[in-house]
C-alpha cells in the first residue's frame, strides 16, 4: 500500500503540474511549462517499481493465476494514474504527448537505463493512441493499455532483458565466487606446499644437526679410544724398556760373573802353571859361589877388543 500511495501521489502531482499548464499550452510551443521535471521525477521513481514487477509477472507460472493477478494488479494501478497524467496534461493531444514525453526523457534525471526505458514507454503510449484528441482523453481503455504493457509490449521484453542481466550477473558473481574459491585454494596449496617445505628444511636441518652431534661424539670416543691406545702403547713401550733395561743388567751381572769366573780359572791356572818351590836348602856359600863363577865366566866369554 505504501508504494501505491507513493505512485498516487506522484501522478497526482504530474497531473496536478499538466493542469495548471494546460491553460497556457498551445501545440507544444510552451512544453517547458508543463514541468516536465516534475513528471521526470515520478517516472524516474516508477521505473524501477514497473520493471520489477515486470520480471516478477514472468516469473510467475502460466498456471498460476494469482501470481499472474496480483502481480498486474500492483501494476496496472501505477500505470494508469502515470498514463492518464500524460494524456490529461496534453489534452488527448497525440502529437503533444510525443513532444511531451521526448522532453520529459530528456531530463537529467532520467539517464542510463531509465533513459532507455522512457523512451520505451514514450513509444508504447503513441503507438496505441488515435488521431482523436476526445478518444484519447476521455475513451482510452487505459486498463488494458497498461495490461499489454505488461503481457506482450515494451515491459515484457524489458522483463526479459532484466531477467537474462540478471542471470549473467548471477554467473558471473558465481564465477567470481569460484575464482575467488580456487585463487584461496591455490593459496592455501601454496601455503600448505611452503608449510611443508620448511617442514622439510626444519627436518633436514634438525638430521644435519643430530648428524653433527653424532658426529662429534664419534670423533670425541675416537679420541679418547686414541688416547687410551696411546697410553696403552706408550705404558707398552715403558714396559719393554724396562724389560730391556732388565735384560741388560742381567747380562751384564752374568758377563760380570763370567770374568770374574775366568779371572777365577786363570789364578787357578796361572797358579797350577808355576812349580812348586822345592824345599831343599842350598848353602848360602854355594850359591855365592855359583853367581861369582857366573859372572866371571861371562867375562871370560866376552871378545877381546882388536881394533885398536
């Protein structure tokens, strides 16, 4: 009820504007006090309401006569009131409703869309009216003008734009949901794929670091296996040394002995070697005797000297 009071009241002012210019109208000569502003403003408020009722009657089912009703019926009464406006403030005149409504469509606020529309409706209105101005004010059935609007005229096809704009505009918002979708899918991929990665480098880099730790206990066991090898080896060494060192005192204690064996053989040699000292007693005159004896036989013995 609020819309259709809205859509009374805004005719009502566009046949309001159309009535007190009437006085002054002659052919189209004075359109610009008709106000075509004003009837700009109410069919620029309408438009949007006709064309979704317009979509809204296609929509409904072939069988479905009360969807088909009431939907006409919300229409027709808009309709009306704006058509009879028009006529009503051109006086039935077809000619000044051509020129009437081209100005109107002008209008700044009509643009786009709306502009279109306008001039659709301009078309429609002239096509059904006659050459007779009485007709066309007081004998226009404009019930059933509006009705054809609806069912096979300029808002049908207007519906069916609306519908098939619509639609497109359904796909492509669908097609930019699935886009959407698949550009956070790709995303959340890449993320997964990057979260796995570093997954992967966290785990190469933890191995490599167990590596060294392991690493660098072998080398310390190693080492301390090396050292107590060298330790090993060095008391080894220390021991043959002093095994050596044993060995050679031993050889010489046994070499010692020996020569002190052989001095030992020898005396007992040297002394088994010497006679033994006869234990006769020769007179001491006999033995003075004999070394004189001796010694002069010795001088006897010695060569006379002849070379002098």
């Amino acid at each position: 009820m609020s819309s259709f009071a809205t859509v009374l009241l805004l005719g009502s002012l566009a046949l309001a504007t159309g009535t007190r210019s009437i006085a002054h109208l002659r052919k189209g000569k004075q359109l610009g006090k008709m106000n075509p502003e004003a009837v700009a403003h109410t069919l620029a408020a309408v438009e949007g309401k006709w064309l979704t009722e317009a979509v809204a009657f296609a929509q409904c089912n072939a069988s479905d006569a009360a969807c088909q009703e009431d939907t006409m019926g919300e229409f027709k009464k808009s309709c009306q009131t704006v058509v009879s406006a028009v006529i009503q403030s051109s006086n039935g005149d077809k000619s000044v409703v051509s020129e009437y409504l081209g100005d109107i469509c002008e209008q700044p606020e009509l643009h786009s869309w709306k502009k279109s529309f306008c001039g659709d409706f301009a078309t429609a209105l002239n096509g059904v009216l006659t050459d007779d101005n009485y007709v066309n004010r007081d004998d226009l059935p404009v019930d059933t003008i509006c009705a054809n609007f609806l069912k096979r005229g300029f808002l049908k096809e207007a519906a069916k734009e609306e519908v098939a704009r619509a639609e497109k505009e359904k796909q492509e918002a669908i097609a930019a949901q699935e886009e959407e979708a698949k550009k956070e899918e790709e995303e959340k991929e890449k993320e997964a794929a990057a979260e796995a990665a570093e997954a992967k480098d966290r785990e190469a880099a933890a191995k490599a670091e167990a590596a060294k730790a392991a690493a660098e206990v072998a080398a310390k066991v190693r080492a301390e296996a090396q050292a107590k090898a060298d330790e090993a080896a060095e008391k080894a060494a220390d021991a043959a040394k002093a095994k050596e060192v044993a060995g050679n005192s031993s050889a010489t204690v046994a070499v010692v002995n020996s020569t002190a064996d052989v001095s030992v053989v020898a005396n007992e040699t040297a002394a088994s070697a010497v006679p033994a000292q006869t234990t006769t007693e020769v007179p001491a005159n006999v033995t003075a005797a004999s070394d004189t004896v001796a010694t002069n036989s010795t001088a006897v013995a010695a060569p006379s000297n002849t070379t002098k």
